[in-house]
C-alpha cells in the first residue's frame, strides 16, 4: 500500500504563482473564432493518427443540440439533439440522454446513436475508455474493459461510489466520496491504490494526474515516480487538461486570463485574456469569450511549430539592443534584456513557449521615504553573458559608462562577489562607451586563479584591455589601442586570450595575452603573449577605400582562434571596384599566420547596413549567425568534415529581420528528458538565437535556431513518419497495412527532439557527401523497382528516405530505418549508415562489387569503392580467423567489437561501425589500432586510413566530433 498524501497543507501564493493578471481578451495572434455563443465543448483525438489532429463538438445556445466542427470557422453540422453530459474517447462522442435515462455512442452519421447503455448518473471518457456511475448506488463501471488483459464486452464494475473520477491514459482515478483521498485503478491487476490525500477536484489526461488543495485550491500533480505529489500553481477558476500529452490550462480564478502549465512548478504561459471556460484537446486550446460566450480556438499546432522551427515573441519587454541567451546547468535556456530605462531582467525555460515572466536583476527603485536606487544599464550597449562551469556570468555597461558584474550559480538567485551587491562594479573611471566583450579563464595547470579578460571600446576612438581577478578586483593596467573603433576577446579558457581590434586605419588586428613565465613560478602572471607587442598579425582592406564594417566575438575552436568580419576592398587591380564580402580567418595556436581567409557570403550594403556576425561552438561546430543588409537573419556553418570545402549555408533562418546582431547560446536538454519528454515538442542538445526588433517596440523573438536549420535539410532528404505497430510482431508494417506507420505531413509542426539528432547527422559527415545522399538512396531504390511498401513509389525524383519513428523497442530497417523517439544521433547512424553504405555499392552480396553508377552517386571513385569492397569484407560473416584473434576483451582484430563482435558479422556493419567510432570516439579507436599492431594486424588500420582519405579527406577527430589538432 502507497503511503497516503495529505493535501491539506495550507499553500499561500497568488494565482500561478508569478503569472500577472491578465488584461486583454482571448483574442490574441492565434486566437481564431470558430463559431457563435456555446454551451458546452467535448475534445476528440483522432487516434492513431495524430496529424489529423482535433475532432471538436459543441452545443449551441439556446437549443443546447450538438454539433461537429467541419475544420472550417462558423462551419458546424448538426449530429443530434441535447444530452446532459457528452464525453469523448479517442475520436468516439458518447452522450448521456437530459434525462439520464440512457448512453448512447455516435455512430459518425449526422442524426445516427447508438445506445450502449442504461440510466447513469455521470460519465467519464478519455483514452483508458467510457465510464459511467450508476444512479442508484454511485459504482462506477467501464465499458468494454480491457481489464486484466482480456476485453470485457459489456459493462464491468470497478468500484464503488466517489465524489468525481478522471480518465487517463492508462489509468482511471478517482476522488472518494468525502474528498479525503485520490485512488488510482490499475486495470491490469483491476486493483485500486490510494496515491494521494484530501482533494477538492482531480483532473487527469495522458500519463499525468493533477488535484487541488482542498483548502486553499492550488494545484498540483502527481509523480508517479517519486510517489509524491508537487504544488505547481495556485488557484484557478477552472482547469483543463487534453486527453494525449495530458498538458495542463488552467483560468486565472476572476476568469482574467488563460494560461498553461509548462512542466517547471510555478512556471505559466500567458495564452490569452478574458474567458468564460477553456476545453483542452491536444494539440490545440478552446475557450469561450466571458459575455458572448462565443469559441474561440488557439492554434497549438502553430504555437508549436513557432517555438521550433519559427520565430517567437518573448514575454513582452521594450529593448533597443541585442540581448544574451545562454543555457545553463539547472537544465534551463536563460535570456537577458537592457530594457528602455535601462533596467535589467531575465526570463528562462525549459521547453517551447514556457518563457517565465521577466524578473529584473538587482535593485529596483523602493519607494519611501529612502528609495533603493536601482541598477541602471545602458539602453544602447548590448549584455554580455557567459556560462563557466556551473555559473552563469552577466556582464553590462552601466549608465556612468562602468563595467558591472552579477552571476547566477546553480538555481540560487544572482549576486556578486560583493557582499550585499546583486550587482558589482569592475571599473569606477567610466571608461567604457560602447561594445565590450568578456572572455575567463581558468587557474592554469600549476595553479593561479580564475581571471576575467575584457576589451571594450573607450573615448576618442580608442580600445582598452583590463584584466580582473576571481573577485572583480582589477589586476591590470589598463592597455590601448589608438585610432581603434571596437574590440572583442576570445580564449583557449586556460593560458591565452586573443583580441580582434577594428581600427580606422583599414586594419583587423589579432593581438594575443598569455600566461608568461617562468610559468611553474607566476601562473597568475599574465603578460603579451608573443613578446613585447603582443601582435599575432593583421588583415588589411585592400584599397584606399577599404574598411571593415564589423567584427564577430572571438572564439578558441579545433586549435585555432576564429573571427568572422564584414570587409570592402578592392577587387582587383584592373577595374577599380570594390567588393563587399563577410570573411572568416582563422590563427592556429603556436604556428605561424599561414594567411587562412575563407569568404562566407558577399553582399552589397544597404546604405550604412552590414552583416553583423555571432560565432559559437555547437556540438563541436564552428557556426555563425548574421544579421544581412536587408536585416535578415541567415546562419553559416564551417564544415569541420572537410578541410576544402568553405562555409556553408548561408540560408535564411525562418524569415526573421533584426537591425542587430543575434544572439546564440546552447543548451543539452537530453539529460533532463525522460522517455514521455521525447514524444511531444521539447529541446535537445539545440541552439538556441535571441533577436531584436527595435523597428517595433523593441520586442525580443527567441528561436530553437538548430531547429530552424535542421528541419528544411532534413525535409529534403528524409520522409518521417509515426509508427502505429510498435510493440507488435513483425512491427515493420507496409502502406496497406492497417497499422501502417503514419507520414508526418509537416515537420515545422513536429517539435520532438529527434529531428535535432538526424539533422546532427547529415552536419556530422563531410557535406559534399550527405547534401543529397540519402534522399539519393530513397530515389534508387523507386529506381530499382524492387520495393513494394509504398515507401519508395514512383515518381521516383519525389521520394524521400523512410524514417519510422516508434515510442520504443528496437531499432532496424525495414523498407526505411526503424528509430526509437530518443535515439540520439549516434543510434541514428548505426541504421541510416547501412543506406550510406548501400549507395557506395559495399553490399553483403559478394557478387554485386561496387558499380560506376555507385561512384557517380557517392562521389567516390570506382578504384577507391572496389577496395573498400574488399577491405570491409575481410574476416566477416564468422570467419575463424576473426575468433582465433580475439583481441583483449574479446574484440576480434580489425573489428570494433561493438556489442559482441557485431560489426565483425557483415561488410555493410564492419563500414558502418569503423564510421561510428572515427567520429564519435577516434581516440579508442586510435588505441584498438595501436593494440592490433602490437600483433602485426593491420586491418583496423587499413580501414581507418580508407575512412579518412575517402570520406573524411584527412580530418580526424577525438571524441564526438571533436576535431584532432595537428600542430
């Protein structure tokens, strides 16, 4: 037996906790009226297929008939008379007659009922099934149970009375007479369990199960898990929950506002004004308007696809300059905003759409009769915010021109080294005029401490470099540089930082501090890195005319330091013009300038408007976001994967325009999902982009930007689709079948942390080789006539790569590939390789070598195709001399030894797995090579050399995707 939980403990707060009271109506961006004044509203879900959506009924006021929507606004038809309670399961109406006298289901023809059962006094519908009480002694009983493990026809009894029931997905709840305890009905052992204490009302949809206080009406829910139950919000007038996700809406108790629940306790988003009642149906909201009582619908579906693939609003806040976004270890995303006036706030979240309100940070003015002054930042000067270890660091110009500093560690609130400060001032001379930027670095490797390196732009056209230690306090003189307009900072975050400095002399300069010596004596010492001067080297605007526009931030990535910029120069010698381009350089730690430049994007201003560019380290990827001319935001990426190929991309990213420069930060949300967290819209490990439209009222839009540029790639390669056979035997299913996998007809409007995982596949290989080589193996094999699943069919120019997505189970290939919703990108490729595989020609059939057309689709000469053919197939399919070699831990030489020796079973697996571990873990398989070697085997090595000429073009790399730096 559960230990019971008492509810009765007396929670203050106000509604939803922080969630201000809400001023304007329902109607909102994605509020749709859909039809004049109701009654009531019942939410159907038409399983198995999601993609539909919605089945919606309504009654009619006065009549009180009901109704089905039509997909159309106003657009309704009449399907039967008044009842006293409709209820809905999966996409099924169920009526109880006015008079309580019969249950009737709709057969799906207007006019047409089926009745099902006799008199009741309620009933309950959701996706475990139909309940209903009977009017004499209050039982409950279920309609054609699947109780324990067999179907009941008919009606089955499974309790007695209680004063209200929910319906889950899996489970039937409910609430005992007297509201002194929440028992839950487990249908496989038809048992019922107490999980809770006193309630006032239970609400239940999905997995998941909420009540409220029954003294003072917050809500909370239960976690199955822990078997505890959490206070989520306070009290609300009404609360809602849909039948698939089991999200939770609830109406602010004076009906002022609609909000939802976003997964974080205390955590709600605003979703509209005024409303009478609001009805939940995954994945969109109803309500009706508070005197009309007409619908309205909030499109969920696009709220969705807006928080993934789009632009969004951040909760509303005037700013005139780009903000800071930022992941953080407490699992959130986390923006900051210089408003209008100068004060400072942060909002965060941990999932689409659940932005909480802006707090400010530090001081606001108090009234009194001694006013708190508040921090006031400079409205014109963008923050600086940068995540070290397990704290987040935010930097900002104060308004007398002075560098402050605040930080947030863990979940505790933001402070300063200053005891008493939320806000600590680094310099006190009001040096600093404009655009900064902040790099730390760690103690170094014999000691030191932690030191703060920042560069800024001062009076008269000049730029300065301080350098503070662990506690704000100033260590440095101040260093500078004349004729200079703006400088940024980037380090290897132990022994160097180097400084890009824009000056108006049509010069980049690079100039680099490092840890000076004898270093084992001063590892707190830090002096020019490179002598006296300190300068690294230059690029220069060729031309009279030349100058540089911008400069990106600096960051250390692959050995290297890189900076990106927006250049005019002279395009050559002869014409006299001069060309526009945004350029990338890179400077390799401890070698000499070999001069590297690489053009991202040519451009023709706008007349002052140039790119302005933000450079971050993703998943091991160099990428940058730029604001264009025209204003549009556009991203870049340098292929890591091949050292020839240049920048690519250039797209732009879900059609957003900001005068300013964008902001990134990254956040790994995986290891905060659980298995449900993969089936709806959430983060990954993602991007994430922070713009500003200062062209209308300074709003602020927020982007998963890894999302925005995945999902076009992968809809021009992959067709994904929903598994409805998971858990079956076979679960491969074709297009007739009648569990066959369902297309998802949008991806803009999927959101589930998959996508971010097969599109990190396609950046993982070298482009020249994944741009079209997957849906170049979908269209070969429509081609080849061979595949009768309705997966490959003619026109064969159209057909995309299959990519069943299942909820569970395990992973194959069957007519396309066959992936768990978490399946990270590793898992990913252990399949979708064999389709790489298959278009090189490496079949397991050793009479089919490798052809010229396998050459012209994989980019790969024939000569080099046909020695793979044979090297891959070496000591494959159980050859005893795979077994005879066994090397220590049983791996058989020349193998991986993944799970037994399975790579050592087929040609296609010892590719695909030589693959795996060059780029997520080359230096184990750099040490399996040494270890066979040491035994004269040489295969391992032979198949690591092919890899990375033919594929890989010579790059290799450490561990996930990291790059190996070859000094």
């Amino acid at each position: 037996m559960r230990k019971p939980v008492i509810f009765s403990v007396l929670m203050l707060g106000i509604a939803f906790l922080s969630i201000p009271a809400a001023t304007k109506s329902i109607v909102a961006s994605y509020w749709d009226q859909i039809w004049g004044p109701v009654g009531t509203v019942v939410i159907g879900w038409e399983f198995p297929d999601p993609e539909k959506g919605n089945v919606v009924y309504a009654t009619n006021l006065p009549e009180g008939d009901i109704y089905i929507y039509n997909e159309t606004p106003f657009s309704w038809t009449k399907i039967g008379g008044p009842g006293k309670k409709f209820v809905t399961v999966g996409n099924r109406l169920y009526a109880l007659s006015p008079a309580g006298s019969g249950v009737y289901e709709y057969t799906g023809t207007p006019g047409q009922w089926t009745q099902v059962g006799g008199a009741a006094s309620d009933i309950y519908g959701g996706l475990s099934g139909l309940f209903a009480t009977n009017p004499q002694t209050g039982d409950i009983y279920a309609y054609n149970c699947r109780c324990g493990g067999s179907l009941l026809p008919g009606w089955t009894k499974l309790g007695g009375p209680g004063k209200m029931f929910a319906v889950g997905a899996e489970h039937l709840y409910g609430l005992s007479p007297d509201g002194s305890g929440v028992f839950e009905f487990d249908f496989a052992v038809m048992r019922w369990t107490q999980v809770g204490g006193a309630a006032s009302n239970i609400y239940a949809g999905g997995d998941k199960l909420y009540a409220t206080n029954p003294q003072s009406g917050d809500i909370y829910q239960y976690n199955r898990e822990t078997d505890q139950w959490t206070r989520i919000g306070g009290p609300g007038k009404m609360f809602a929950v849909d039948q698939v996700p089991g999200d939770l809406y609830g109406l602010s108790p004076d009906g002022s506002g609609v909000f939802k629940y976003t997964g974080t306790p205390g955590h709600w988003t605003n979703m509209g004004g005024a409303a009478a009642s609001i009805y939940a149906g995954w994945p969109n909201l109803y309500a009706t308007s508070p005197t009309t009582f007409n619908l309205w619908r909030w499109d969920n579906t696009q709220a969705y696809a807006q928080s993934q693939t789009a632009w969004t609003p951040l909760p509303p806040i005037t700013s005139y300059t780009s903000s800071a976004v930022s992941g953080h270890s407490d699992g959130r995303v986390y923006a900051v905003a210089v408003a209008f006036n100068g004060l400072t706030a942060y909002t965060s979240t941990t999932s689409p759409g659940g932005w909480a309100p802006w707090q400010i940070i530090g001081p606001a003015v108090s009234p009194g009769p001694t006013p708190t002054p508040a921090f006031y930042a400079d409205p014109n000067t963008s923050p600086v915010l940068v995540r070290f270890g397990d704290v987040l660091y935010l930097f900002a110009r104060g308004k007398d021109d002075n560098l402050y500093l605040t930080f947030k560690s863990g979940s505790n609130n933001w402070t300063s080294f200053k005891s008493g400060l939320t806000w600590q001032p680094l310099t006190s001379d009001g040096r600093v005029r404009g655009r900064f930027s902040v790099a730390l670095t760690a103690p170094g490797d014999l000691g030191g401490n932690f030191d703060i390196h920042v560069i800024y732009a001062s009076e008269n056209n000049t730029v300065e470099y301080r350098r503070f230690d662990f506690v704000g306090n100033p260590v440095s003189a101040i260093e500078k540089w004349n004729d200079a307009l703006e400088g940024t900072i980037g380090t290897d975050g132990l022994n160097q930082v180097w400084m890009a400095i824009r000056t108006n002399e049509r010069r980049l300069l690079i100039e680099a501090k490092g840890r000076i010596g004898p270093y084992f004596m001063n590892p707190s010492q830090w002096g020019w890195a490179l002598g006296s001067s300190g300068s690294v080297t230059s690029r220069l605007a060729d031309g009279p005319q030349g100058a540089f526009f911008d400069i990106s931030n600096v960051v250390f990535f692959a050995g290297a330091f890189h900076v990106a910029y927006s250049i005019k120069y002279l395009c050559d010698d002869v014409s006299g013009r001069y060309c526009h381009t945004l350029a990338h350089t890179r400077i390799r730690l401890g070698q000499p300038d070999d001069g590297y430049v690489r053009f991202i994007a040519d451009y023709t201003p706008q007349g002052d408007n140039h790119p302005r560019a933000e450079l971050i380290v993703y998943r091991n990827k160099l990428v940058m976001a730029y604001k264009d001319p025209q204003g549009y935001v556009r991203y870049a990426r340098w292929d890591n994967a091949d050292p020839t190929t240049p920048w690519i991309g250039k797209e732009i990213v879900a059609w957003a325009s900001t005068p300013q420069r964008p902001a990134l930060g990254v956040l790994n949300r995986r290891p905060f999902l659980s298995g449900n967290d993969y089936g709806t819209a959430n983060f990954d490990n993602d991007l994430f982009a922070v713009i500003n439209d200062s062209r209308n009222n300074g709003l602020l839009w927020f982007t998963n930007f890894s999302r925005g540029i995945f999902v076009p790639q992968i809809d021009a390669q992959f067709a994904l689709y929903n598994s409805n056979s998971d858990g079956m035997n076979p679960v491969c299913r074709d297009q007739n079948d009648p569990f066959a996998p369902t297309l998802v007809s949008n991806l803009s409007q999927d959101g589930r942390p998959f996508l971010t995982e097969l599109g990190y596949i396609i950046w993982t290989l070298p482009y020249w080789l994944s741009g079209t080589t997957f849906r170049d193996a979908a269209q070969l094999g429509c081609q080849a006539g061979t595949n009768t699943s309705g997966r490959f069919d003619p026109p064969c120019n159209a057909v995309k790569y299959p990519v069943i997505i299942m909820s569970g189970g395990g992973i194959g290939i069957c007519s396309g590939i066959w992936q768990t919703r978490q399946d990270d990108y590793k898992r990913i490729w252990e399949e979708l390789g064999h389709s790489l595989a298959g278009i090189m020609g490496l079949s397991d059939n050793n009479n089919q070598p490798p052809t010229q057309t396998n050459a012209n689709l994989s980019k790969i000469p024939l000569s080099a195709l046909s020695q793979a053919f044979t090297l891959f197939g070496q000591r494959v399919r159980g050859d005893q001399s795979c077994a005879a070699g066994a090397a220590s831990g049983g791996r058989c030489r020349g193998f991986t030894g993944i799970a037994g020796n399975y790579d050592a079973g087929t040609r296609q697996h010892s590719f695909l797995y030589t693959v795996y571990y060059y780029f997520s873990d080359g230096d184990q398989l750099r040490q399996w090579i040494e270890e066979d070697l040491q035994n004269n085997d040489t295969l391992l090595q032979e198949k690591y050399n092919w890899v990375k000429q033919h594929i890989f073009r010579g790059v290799e790399f450490k561990g996930d995707n990291e790059p190996v730096v070859n000094n």
